[in-house]
C-alpha cells in the first residue's frame, strides 16, 4: 500500500536519529510545495512531486487542502491508567484548600490509589483506551504510561497488564513504565522499598510488562538514596530507569537520574544548578511538565531556557494524571513551554517530537518525517507550523496517522470506573 499525500502547505520536522541539543533543536526542516508518500506504514519519500521516483507507484492519493505536517507529538510522561477523577479536589484548591488539607482529608494520591485498586483490569483497561482516544484527538502518536498508583504487587501488575492490554487497540502507541515507588502504600511504609525491589520488580521483569523503571525522589516521599536502590535494582532485571526529580524541592534527584544513565529527569522545576551541568553533560533527557506548574497554579516552571543554552537534551510531556494534570494535549504543553518557560516554536516541537522519541529509546524509528521512519505524523488546520502556538486554545488536528494508517479520532467514551468521581 502506497500513499501520496499532496497540497500541504508545509511538512515542518526535526531531522535525525537521535537527540538534539543547543541550537540545533531550532533546526527544523521546512519542506513547501512538498509531498509526503508512505509505504507499508512507512515514510518511502518526503519532498517536491516532481522529484519523485517513478518506481513509487501510488494506490491512493490524498488533497491535504492546505494542511501542515508535522510529527505526530510524543508524550513521555503520563499516569493514565487510574480509576476515579479528582475534579472537586481541584474545585477545593481553587477555593483557598491546601494539597496537604485535602491529603489529610484522605484526598491526593490516597483516593487515587484506592480507587485504582478498587478498579478491575478490564475498567483500567477501559480507561487507558479513553484517555488514548482523547491523546490521539491532539496528535499524540506515541505515550509512555506509567502504573504507580497500586502500590503493591497485585495492583502494579494489574496496572501494567491494563497498559498491555490496552496496547493492542490503542490508537497511541503505549510504552510502559513501573513506578511502584510513586508513594508509600498507607498500610506499608517500613519495608516498601525491600517489597519493591524483591518482589514488585522481579514480577513486572518475569512477565515482561515494563520497558521502564521509575521513582519519585521528593522531600516526604522517597529519598534520593531509596530512589537509587530501586533504580539500580530494576537495571539489574533490564528495566532503564528514569526520575520524577525535583518537582517540590531541590533534592539532587536529576544528578542521580545522570548517575544511574536514566532517560530521563522529570518535572524539574526545582533543579540545582550543578544538576543542570549533570544533565548538560550526560545523555539523561530533561523531559520538563509546564502544564504541571500551570495546573497547580504556580508561577515555578522549570528552567527550560538554561537547560537548553547550556546544552541539556530536552523533551516536552503532558504529565496526564487526575490530581496535578488533567491534561491529554501535548498542542496546550507546547503553548505553555514557548509562552511560560521561553522555549521557541521549533524548540518546543523539537521537545515533543524527537527528543521525546529518544527519550523512549525509539528515536530511529519516530519523532521525525524522514524517509525510512515509521509514518506517524499529524495534519493541522493551519498555513504554517508556527500556528501550533500562534493560534492558541483550540484543536488545529484534522487529522493523525500512526505507521501509515489513519487514526479513527472518534470519541470514546469513559468507562464506569470513571463515571462517577472520587471525593476526598
């Protein structure tokens, strides 16, 4: 099956199989009068039509109308397999309610967990499928999914296996992540991390349900030397550790993430300055959540601009979860990094494209339009790439193709699980 996609106004794209950093993240390849063709789900030539090799024989020919491509977006930092949503502990923030009174009032992660656990795999399962549904609406292509709201060993592993699950009809791409050191479990927190790293992890390595391993490393939560154990022991069963790291409080989380060669430093909107030399001179991504920051309703975003003169990799992530993102756009994450953080345009798409697929290791498959790569790319309703930002508050996707084949982006509806909200 051959493709030919033509009438784009542009096809706007990093080029590469790997990370890029500095100032060569702003460099991303503007193709005008140009035409996609994709065969076997896979890009077979991007450029001029009148340049195209004749041996490429069309099956189907598709007007764009004057849409721009672009990667489809790669979103390396969610939680979407829970139960429950916390909409009226928000509602309490906005009303004066601190995160510790609604925590204490057994709200948080608390009634996450609680109804994570109370969820069958199937609901989970259903759920995943939504928020892909939603994800794909907005061009993600590609997500990492994280469990770390069970916090033991059958309520991971029922995460994971929903994550799996979910995967064989998801229209996103599913990459997923073990964070059973998310919090201490309410009935456990002497010998949470001795559970984890002898139990919890040799069960997700067993029956292959993770790609990753990750800890938050937090003031109040695991520290950096509990972080480390849990890391190192999941590198032991092959699993590539990445960090939550100085999300609240600086705690030299993203210099330990360097150390252990994680792919990534997450959040970071408390970082050290030594940290950012750490990431600046390792192949561990900053991968940085403003949507977090705005969500919270801080003015604390994390320091995108020195991260990236000074030479870090950086990726862009929605942080989807029902308590501090409730976010499935990757379009909003990109506005709120040019717009709060300074990042460019081409910087920002950049970060949710291609530096993200490196993140996930998958950068010689995705994050790009360049021949020989998967065919996951978007359509926007827009003359120009820049409209991403530009033309701000809206959905500018027509359309989304993952491996070649266009995404049905019809709605999906929440599952029973989440039909009803969790209180705390």
């Amino acid at each position: 099956m051959t493709l030919l996609i033509r009438n784009l106004a542009q096809i706007a794209t990093p080029q590469g199989r790997t990370a890029l950093r500095g100032r060569a993240m702003r460099a991303v390849m503007v193709h005008t009068s140009s035409v996609i063709v994709v065969h076997d789900g896979r890009f077979a030539y991007v450029g001029r039509e009148s340049d195209m090799p004749a041996e490429l024989a069309i099956d189907e020919d598709l007007d764009a109308r004057g849409a721009t491509a672009v990667p489809g977006f790669i979103d390396t930092h969610t939680h979407i397999p829970f139960a429950g949503l916390r909409e009226s502990e928000f509602n309490r923030r906005l009303q004066g309610e601190s995160y510790e009174q609604i925590a204490a009032s057994g709200g948080g992660i608390a009634s996450t967990v609680h109804a994570t656990r109370e969820a069958t795999q199937e609901q989970l399962t259903a759920n995943v499928l939504a928020r892909t549904a939603m994800m794909a609406r907005y061009g993600t292509t590609t997500a990492e999914a994280k469990s770390g709201y069970g916090l033991d060993r059958e309520h991971e592993l029922k995460q994971l296996r929903a994550i799996r699950a979910a995967n064989a009809t998801s229209p996103v791409r599913l990459v997923p992540t073990c964070l059973a050191a998310h919090d201490f479990p309410p009935e456990n927190r002497e010998t949470y991390v001795e559970r984890i790293v002898e139990e919890i992890l040799p069960a997700v390595a067993a029956e292959k349900l993770a790609v990753f391993n990750d800890a938050f490393v937090e003031r109040g939560v695991f520290t950096r030397e509990q972080g480390e154990t849990v890391l190192r022991a999941g590198k032991k069963h092959g699993l590539i550790p990445r960090l939550h790291a100085d999300e609240l409080s600086d705690t030299n989380g993203a210099s330990l993430a360097a150390e252990v060669g994680a792919a990534s430093a997450d959040h970071l909107m408390q970082i050290s300055d030594s940290s950012i030399a750490a990431l600046a001179a390792s192949d561990t991504v900053a991968n940085l959540l403003p949507a977090t920051s705005f969500f919270l309703m801080s003015t604390k975003y994390a320091p995108a601009r020195e991260l990236i003169d000074r030479g870090a990799i950086v990726s862009l992530s929605t942080d989807c979860n029902p308590g501090t993102s409730m976010t499935e756009s990757m379009q909003i994450v990109m506005q709120l990094a040019t717009l709060q953080m300074k990042m460019t345009v081409e910087e920002s798409l950049t970060a949710a494209t291609l530096n993200g697929a490196y993140s996930l290791r998958m950068a010689e498959e995705i994050g790009s339009i360049e021949v020989g790569k998967r065919a996951d790319f978007v359509l926007l309703d827009a003359p120009s790439y820049l409209h991403l930002v530009y033309h701000f508050g809206v959905n500018l996707v027509s359309a989304v193709y993952r491996d070649g084949q266009r995404v049905n982006l019809e709605r999906r509806a929440l599952s029973p699980s989440d039909e009803k909200p969790t209180t705390g």
